[in-house]
C-alpha cells in the first residue's frame, strides 16, 4: 500500500513551531546589503540556473515498505537494495541533458543512506553491503565519474532521531550531519532543505537555528546554493506539480518568506512569482516527480509520465525562469527502473528534435530605442516556438513583451505574449510563416538589455 500524506498539512504545523525570524540571519548573501542596482545571481546561482535540468532521487527505507513518509521505526535490515549501482543513475541523467544529481541522503524517517556517528539508522545497520556500504559514496563517485554536480537533500524534520523537539540538541545533530555530508565527498552543488515537518516525540516542537545550519553549508561548501523556501539562494516554486510562476521573477523580497515552511498568508504567491521590486537574488527550483510518488512503488510502474509530458514540464518550468528538478526514483533493485529510462531517453530526443534548428540563425537583428529588438530572417520560415531570454548576469527585468512575426511586407501580428522572461522563457504559438520577427518590451523594471532570441518550427 502507498501512504502519501499531504505536504499541506505538514507545512501548516512548521508554521506553528513559531521559528524565530531569520532577519538577523548573519549569512554573506543574505544579510549583505543589497548592491546598488538591480540584484544579480552569484556565480553559483548561474552555474545553477544554467544547468536548466537536475534529476531527483529519492531513495531509502520508503523504497522497501511502499511508503512515502516512514515513520522512523523502520528495520535498518529492511535496506537491501539487490543491484545498486549508481553509474546506473548517473548515465542515464547525463545521456539524457541533466546537469546534476541530487539525492535523499536521509528523509523524513531519518535513515541515513552513508554511515554517520549521529545515528546507528543507517546503511551501517544494514545487510548490504554487509554494513561497509555508502550510497552518497557511490553517488558522489558515480557524480565525478561522468561530469554531474552532485546535490544532496538532509531532512531537517528526522522522526527516528531521539533528540528531534529537542531544539539545542537536535540542531547539534543535525549540523554534524550536514558537517560529515560536506566534508567526506569533495564538491557538493547544492543543499536542499525540504519544507515539510512535523513534530517530534510527545508533541515536542524543533525550532531549528537556521542561521547556524547555513552558515555551515556557506563555511564547508561556499560553492553550494542553499535550496529552501526561503533560499537562501534557490528557492521553491511553491508546487510539486511542475510549474513555475507567470510571471516569474528571480528577485523576492526576502521578508515575503522568512524561514523554510513559513505559511503565512502570501506566500504561496511570493513563492511561484518572486517580486519584480525584491532586494535578493533568490531564482525558483521545480521539483517534480516522473511518477505520482516520490518513492518508486511498484504500483506506479504503469504511471510513469509520458513524453509529450515531459516536454510539457520543460515549458512550465526551463521555460518559465526556472530549474527542473525531476524526480526518477530508483527501485529495490537500486537502478532506475527501464521504464523511467526509456522516458527519460524519449524526453531527450524529443527536446533534441524540437530545438535542432534555429530558424534565427543568420538572422540581420536591429535593436529599437524602445529596447525591442527586430530579426530579419535569411528567408521565410514557418515558426511555432521561440526561446526568449535575458542575460541574467546582468539581472532580470523584462516584465511584459510581445512577440510579432510579419510576412516581407504584411502587417505584425501576434505571435505570443507573456510576463517575464528571464533565463529563458518558452512559448508555443499556431505555426505561422514569417520573415520578420520582434519582440516589443511593452513593460520593463529599468532599462532592458536587448534579449536573446531563438525560434523553432
Ligand atoms: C516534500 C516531502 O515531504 C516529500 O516526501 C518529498 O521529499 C518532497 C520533495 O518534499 O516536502
């Protein structure tokens, strides 16, 4: 049987554990004062944003008791995974455009998928391996071996830790967890800090010291960005069905969301559009499942998205300023299952497809006074989609645009229309034959930098 609780209901109760703010959080990006200008992504953030596509892992004791949610008494004996191998994972992310893999290297349960001093809920305790095994080990190497970044996601919410509730002591814990993650496995890319809570023994309530958790992060791995919903560097998009804000803003004001869970009223909103006005530089991440779970049940096999869907989610979310984070979980066996793959494999060639031929290319480009830029195509084409896309190193500002295709002497008309642009913004339009093409910025926050273009059949 798979037991999926709601998120909604756990992220209510991490509201009431009433988190001291995290104004004072003395983090180098968060506290800096803002830079004069518009915000601009850190070196990291780039690199993140980038990537375009990062593949999830959930893997652990949930795998072997079809659950989503384990309760933290699980048998340690009960991870046994027959064939693992981690090349397996990684091979097929890589061959199918992702950039970086991120994985659950303890969930809600608190199992620990490497052998920790904080807890004998590991793979220590466990028959594979005869007890010597290490998954993030294996991940890590697994990383390196074919060029991904490696990110790995530490459930602050730990329902076998019998310090959890206990604020002080817990928070020590966990910041040793997060010490041995950080410093046994060279780079690590990103930190992901899940959202969801719950309360510990008795009714007893964690309120965690964020500022110390990050600060680890920043002192251990300052190349990492930080992912929760209130970054500090990425944060969530507010939905786990794939789709990113319109608009979508890269910038929020940092008090809209506090801390991770905050659930006042607003954030859903500040979460999926972020804030054209916003002091921080904070882009959105879209994690997503293939399947209905985010652990692999066997139940599910048969529910696997499809392609058009997937390339559906690209739009939503690439297409939208955002990251995809797609979750591809791995079975008992410990590999992908072959449906998940030949997905995955599907979703490449499809978006190899679309995108093999920029119908801009060679294109004679004018920019207007008005910021619109104008291509000239070499010859007439018929267009359906088009990329557009701000250099976001120097910010995001585009806040509404028109895109128009003309014949070589007709009228323009409308192609598509839309809000922000960002890293990349995706549309879909009724074919239409054009020589010319513009995009008119019909609102802007400060002066725009002429976008990029693209257009495919
Ligand atoms: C949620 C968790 O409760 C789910 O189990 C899953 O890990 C998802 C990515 O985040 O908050």
């Amino acid at each position: 049987m798979v037991t999926r609780p709601s998120r909604e209901l756990t992220r209510r109760s991490f509201l009431e554990l009433g988190l001291a703010s995290l104004a004072a959080c003395a983090l180098p990006r968060g506290s800096a004062p803002a830079p004069p200008g518009r915000p601009r992504p850190s070196a990291s953030q780039l690199r993140w944003q980038r990537d375009e596509l990062a593949m999830f892992l959930h893997f652990g004791v949930n795998t072997f008791t079809d659950r989503e949610w384990g309760d933290g008494r699980e048998d340690p004996a009960i991870f046994a995974p027959s064939r693992l191998d981690a090349m397996q994972w990684a091979r097929a992310a890589r061959d199918a455009g992702f950039r970086a893999l991120v994985l659950t290297a303890k969930h809600h349960d608190g199992f620990c998928l490497w052998p920790t001093s904080t807890t004998r809920h590991s793979v220590a305790s466990s028959p594979w391996r005869d007890g010597s095994g290490d998954v993030v080990r294996e991940l890590t190497d697994a990383c390196r071996a074919t060029g991904l970044r490696a990110g790995l996601y530490l459930s602050p919410w730990d329902r076998n830790h019998p310090s959890y509730g206990d604020s002080p002591r817990y928070d020590d814990v966990y910041v040793a967890q997060l010490t041995e993650l950080l410093t046994r496995y060279g780079p690590v890319a990103e930190v992901w800090f899940d959202g969801a809570n719950g309360e510990g023994p008795d009714g007893r309530k964690q309120v965690y010291d964020w500022p110390r958790i990050w600060g680890t992060v920043r002192r251990l791995q300052p190349g990492a960005v930080i992912f929760s919903d209130a970054g500090p560097d990425v944060r969530w998009c507010g939905n786990e069905r794939g789709v990113a804000g319109d608009p979508n803003w890269s910038t929020v004001d940092p008090a809209a969301v506090p801390y991770p869970g905050a659930d006042a009223p607003g954030v859903g909103d500040a979460l999926q559009h972020g804030d054209p006005h916003g002091s921080v530089w904070r882009p959105a991440e879209v994690d997503v499942s293939i399947r209905p779970g985010w652990f692999h049940h066997a139940s599910e096999d048969e529910k696997v998205r499809g392609v058009e869907n997937l390339v559906e989610l690209y739009f939503t979310s690439v297409g939208r300023n955002g990251k995809l984070l797609l979750n591809v979980p791995p079975t008992r066996d410990g590999l992908l299952h072959p449906t998940d793959v030949a997905r995955l494999t599907a979703f490449r060639a499809a978006r190899d497809e679309l995108f093999a031929h920029d119908l801009a290319v060679g294109a004679r480009r004018s920019v207007g006074r008005d910021g619109s830029v104008t291509l000239e195509l070499p010859r007439a084409a018929t267009v359906g989609v088009a990329r557009l896309g701000e250099d976001i190193a120097r910010g995001q500002r585009v806040a509404r645009y028109a895109l128009e295709g003309a014949g070589d002497s007709g009228a323009w008309r409308t192609l598509a229309e839309g809000t922000t642009l960002g890293h990349a913004k995706l549309d879909r339009f009724p074919p239409a034959t054009v020589r010319r093409v513009r995009l008119r910025i019909l609102e802007a926050v400060g002066v725009t930098h002429p976008p990029t273009i693209a257009l495919f059949a």
